[in-house]
C-alpha cells in the first residue's frame, strides 16, 4: 500500500532508501508487512526512485515470491546483514542516508545492521510510515468490511451456542475454531471472562467453568492481514439489577460517543465525553477509549485522555468503554468504527443485554 | 526461574540492576517472562541484591499481581519510563549500571528509557539470560514432559480425523481447537501443507482442498508457558515410490541422529550427519536441524550448519530435518528431544508413514 506516497516522503527528507526488517518470528514489523504484504523473516528495501526489493533467506524464497513486491532475494541467513549491503550496492543505490523503522529494530539487530553501512546515516521514519498507516485506502477499507463482517458472525454463532460450553477455554476456543475453519487468522487471543474474571480487562480465558453472571467476549478476526475487534457483554443466568443499570449507561455512552464523531473531533474530546458521562463510576475506566484498527489490533489513532489525534475521514477505530470492579465483574462494550464524513459502525452484533 | 542464578550474575559483572521490559502486546520478552512468570505491558526490576519486583500499568494490575513476583506497582502508561526511574530511586537502589536486554528494546524505546536515566551506564545481558534458559529446571522439563504430551494426544486425534478434513484450514482450525478447549495455547501457527503445499517449509494453511500426496503437519502447544514441537508427514492417498523411498530415508535419518547425540557433541556435527546422509538430496534441506525449545519455541541451543553451541544435560531441542522439492512435494519429520544423560524423545507419536 502506498508505496509511491512513501517514496515521495524519503525524497522530501532527502533520504536514498528505505530499510525494513522483519526479525524472528512472530515478531513481524506491520510497516514492512503494509508496504509488501509479506510476513516473514528478511528485509525490504525501497529506494526513493527505484522499484523497491526483498530479501528473504532460502527457506522463505518461495513464500516471498507470492508478496506484493516483484523482485526477490534469496540470501543466507547467517550472512544476513551484510548481505543486504552487498545487493544495496549492486542495485546502485547510494546508501548514504537510510530511513529506518526504529520502532521494529532491536538495540542488538541494528548494532550488526550498521556495520555493513558504516558510512551510512540514519534516520527514523516509523512515525512516517503509522501516519500513512493511519488513513486508510478503499482496498484497505474493503478488507476491514469483511474483517468486521467474518467476526460479527462468528460471535454471533458463538453467543448462540454459549450454553453447550462448559468453560471459558471451550467458549475461546470455538471462537478461535470458526475463524481457522475459513482461513482466517485471530487479531489476538480472544477474551471470555465470566463473573469476577471480567473486571479484569485482559483476562486470559481459563479451562474453569464459566461463572454466572455478566461475560465479557473480546474477539477479532484478521481478513487479508486486517484486523476487526468487537466485544460483547452478555449475561448467564439472571442478571443483578445493578448490572443492568450499568449495562445500559454504558450502552447509552458507548452510542453517545459514536453520535459524537465528526470531522477533526480530538480524540481526547471522545474520552471526555465518557469520562463526564460515567460520573463516579469514571474511576472504573482504567484503559483507553479505544484505538486504530489495520494491519494491526492497536494502530494510530490513539483514543486516550491525553491523545493529540484528531478524527480524520477514512480512519478506522474501536470505541469501547469499559468499567472494571475489582473482584465483582466487568462490563465492556467495543465496536469498530470506519468515520467516513460520518461515523459508521462496521461490527453490527446487537448491542442488547442479552440473557441466556 | 532461576532468580539467584541471574542475581549473581550481576553482582560478578559489577551491575546494580537488570531492568527488563514488556512491551506493547504481542511483543513479548521471553526472558521477562522467565524471571516473572508475567506476560503483560510492563517492566521487572531486579536488583542484585533485593528482591524483584514489577511495574504494570493499571490495566494490567490484577494480572501482574497472579505473577510469581511478589512486590507489584501501578503506574501510569504515559509516565512509563519516568515512573520507572522514580520507584527505583524509592527502593534505594544505586542504578548506576544497569543491566538491560538488547534484544528486546527496541531503538525508539531505549530512546525514551534512557532520558530517565541520565547518569546510568548499560549493559547487555541478553545472552546471559538466554544462555540460563538454555539449561532447563526440573520443573521446566516436567511442563516441557507435559507440553509434549497434550501436543502428542492432540495431533493424533488430528491425524485419526484427518479424513474428515475438506481444506487445510480445517485441520489447522481443528488442531487450534482441541488445544484451546483445554485452556493452552499453540507454541505458533499450525503447518497444514499438502502435496506441493508441502515444499514451503513455513506454509499458512489455505482455505482450499486438501491436495492428495504427502501432508506435513507441523504443531506445538504451550503449557503453563512451555512449548512443544512436533511434525508429521503423512500421505493422503497412495504415495508414489519416490515419495515412499525418500520418506524412509529421512526417517533413517532422524533416527539416526537422535542416537547420534551425547554430552558436548557439537550441533554442527549433528548437522552434517544429516547432510552427509542425505547425498545429493542435501541440497533440498534448506533449514536448520533443530532449535531449543522453551519458553520460546525457538530458543538456544541452534542446531545449524555453522552452530558454535554443544550438547549439554537438561536441554531441550527439537531434530527435524526435511527435503522440500520445489513445486513439488515436502518432507519433514521432527521431534522434541531432552537431553539428560542421554537423548530422551519427549514426542512419542508413531514415525512410520501413515497412509489415509
């Protein structure tokens, strides 16, 4: 994606190329994946006026072979970095200053890195390349439909069927089963937490059984490397009528920030907004409003209290307030949201407290 | 693990502390997790001469304090760094040299560490930590025992369904589940590569027909944070000679190179018997023979062609050599070996080629 826009940026800052690295699995750097599509271990490089290239080592050859970037490098591993300097050279790009991802680089891989590119100087563009990132394209936008469409569904079959498990774990994995069975990847380990499990908001799901009371379901798909994110709230067996009213004043802030969305809106505004409506439960909020959703789960915007970002046309992000009391139960309530002149909602799973 | 051990370390190399660092999910610091047992957002501070403790943000609180470190913080995520330098200021330690790990700091987060610590020297432990998980505990080769184990049930209850399988996916999504079901985790995406499929060492699994010919299948969990890793190759439909020979060749080998191996052999020598056994086909073996396994599923030792690393009691390493014909077909059988006085095969599943 965007890869002329990019090369437009290294021109402006006088840069000669660009240098990605994607280190051992799964550590895989997402601005090197936005620009080729490719997941695995090796590097890529875009020359401020040339066609941008790949290296990759023998065992992954044939799989870089299938990114979006037409010419590929086979290279051994062990020789890696310097490697990359020799086929830099004969490809007659002057390397004199370098735009590098300081965000996916170690302190040990670029200590080896700038050994071969001793004459070289560097420059950081990570925030270059999560700013070009952060508004997103029709093709992207496509992908991110679909994604919101795939995990609408499969939480849908999944609530559904809520009763036949037995376990947090059985709940998770079923989630996780449904996305695989197509081809799809996960955004991230989904999140079942029952009863007190629930107020806390990362909750890794237990092989326990489920607890009655109020269940919080995070979950998300990855469609074409894009990510989807959504979280339900639902309750096994009788709710308490505390949780209900809790329940619906989340529900009512979470429909209420969404109303609040236009144009150049600061995130931080949105954070305020539920911050006020919470009232003396506002202390029970302990993470952000939400986040940009692409290539991946948390992305540029930013939607926390101290946020600089403002809401721009073809951002995709969560709005998902939440409140956490500590050993009772938690309530979250998530969706993703492309703003388009106008905040559209992209998960559609019914927001009712449902019972079952 | 091994607290005291790295402690002592320290004290040797004339550090005050080892500030180690968890950064944005799903980066996690495996040598973090070592020492803490905690997965989250966060940092660990271990002085060489007081007890560790860590700091999380509030999120993350609940989560840390189920850690195995007793002395837990909570701190704001947008004073991160700053908070980290004043708690330690507080627990009276001279942070003069600080012991940091390079391989799991990034440039842009070692940029804003640092500005807290004006005055501090840093020191790389990186492979300090690396090399005391080379040698398992006890205790840690009970969960890698276990480990293997659940990974061993589970690809055979794969393989005895794999006839009900339509796509690749559908098996991947079906080893997925039957881990999730019992509350682990997979060590890393499961291999489902069949028929030409097969020749791409790291296949994703695609939504499309099982092709018939050989299938690998490459699967680890994780339990209680330790991985297993385990390949089948088995043929769907009748094999052709070739395919027959070739299999039972590669087997020999495998064999051959588990009895192969006692105290201080060298890797690279288990890595040429390979290749001297392999003839003229070598050249169609394009990984390495095996890793250590553990908290990561690639760890030290390295079993690979120019490894300086020997054979040593209580570690724990896979043996996977493979042939992968372009286009054609792949073969890859592995398994997770301790080593203990002798190598011990902790994945029982049966090596003969299975015909489905």
């Amino acid at each position: 994606m965007k890869i002329m826009e990019f090369r437009h940026i290294l021109e402006k800052k006088n840069l000669d190329a660009a240098v990605l690295y994607n280190s051992e699995f799964p550590r895989i750097n997402p601005n090197m994946v936005y620009f080729s599509g490719y997941t695995g271990l090796g590097m890529l490089v875009i020359p401020k006026n040339k066609q941008p290239f790949l290296m990759a080592p023998e065992m992954e050859f044939q799989k870089a072979k299938k990114s979006m970037v037409k010419k590929v490098y086979s290279m051994q591993k062990k020789r890696f970095f310097e490697s990359v300097s020799d086929i830099i050279r004969k490809n007659g790009i002057k390397a004199k200053n370098i735009a590098i991802d300081r965000n996916n680089f170690t302190l040990n891989s670029f200590k080896y890195f700038k050994k071969s590119f001793r004459k070289s100087k560097f420059r950081d563009v990570s925030l270059d390349c999560t700013k070009l990132r952060e508004i997103k394209t029709n093709k992207e936008i496509e992908y991110l439909k679909t994604s919101c469409n795939c995990a609408d569904k499969i939480i849908q079959k999944t609530i559904k069927n809520f009763r036949d498990f037995r376990t947090e774990s059985e709940a998770a994995a079923f989630l996780e089963y449904e996305t695989k069975k197509f081809g799809l990847e996960l955004s991230f380990n989904p999140i079942v937490a029952s009863g007190s499990n629930g107020s806390m908001p990362h909750h890794e799901p237990k092989n326990e059984k489920i607890k009655s009371g109020l269940c919080v379901i995070d979950f998300g798909v990855k469609y074409n490397g894009y990510c989807s994110d959504i979280t339900r709230t639902i309750c096994v067996g009788k709710p308490k009528k505390e949780e209900i009213s809790m329940y619906n004043l989340l529900l009512k802030i979470q429909n209420g920030t969404i109303n609040q969305i236009k144009e150049n809106k600061k995130c931080s505004e949105l954070y305020d907004f539920v911050n006020k409506n919470l009232g003396k439960y506002k202390k029970y909020f302990t993470h952000g409003l939400g986040h940009g959703v692409g290539i991946e789960i948390h992305e540029m915007p930013n939607l926390t209290l101290n946020s600089k970002d403002k809401i721009q046309n073809n951002m995709v992000f969560t709005i998902e307030p939440g409140v956490y009391f500590p050993k009772k139960y938690g309530i979250r309530i998530e969706d993703t949201v492309l703003f388009k002149n106008k905040p559209i909602v992209l998960t559609k799973t019914s927001k009712d407290l449902l019972i079952i």
